[in-house]
C-alpha cells in the first residue's frame, strides 16, 4: 500500500501563474525630450496626454515608472516600440 504524499501546489508554480500580471516599466534618460517621451507614450501604450505626462515625470522625478499592465506578450511588442524609439524601458 503506497502512502499519500503531500503534492506541490501546481497553481503556484511558473508554468501556471497568470502572464496578465506583468508591468511595462519606463526609466529615466538625460537623452529624450519630454515631449518626445510624452507622444511616444500616447502612440505606443494608447495613453491620454495626461496620464503619459503624469508617467514621464515620475521617471523623470524618481527613476522609473510603470506605464502599463497587462499580458506578457502585449507588453513585449510595447517594449519593442519604446525602445525602437530611444527609449529604456523593461518588463518586471
């Protein structure tokens, strides 16, 4: 008779956990003009003008900023864009 075994939770590992999590994160640069991030922000990510001036100043003023949320690859063709662009981003 074969003893029953704790199992691993498979809800928690990678291979399970819900891409939609991801953030597409943009950084600060002494190289773009805030106007030049503030359009491309509005083009790439669908953002209003204020929401992509409210995202710039906050790379601008604390490093980075996360502009977007969403599936990893719907981010992944974001990030492309960006830094097509010029501009540091990554996805976390």
């Amino acid at each position: 008779m074969r003893k029953n075994k704790e199992k691993p939770e498979l809800k928690d590992s990678f291979f399970f956990k819900d891409k939609s999590d991801s953030d597409l994160i943009l950084y600060n640069d002494n190289y773009n003009e805030f106007d030049f991030v503030i359009d491309s922000l509005m083009q790439v990510c669908g953002h209003q003008e204020e929401q992509a001036t409210q995202c710039a100043y906050i790379a601008h003023y604390k490093g980075k900023s996360r502009v977007k949320k969403g599936t990893y690859s719907i981010l992944k063709r974001m990030k492309s864009l960006l830094t097509d662009k010029g501009l540091t981003a990554s996805i976390e």
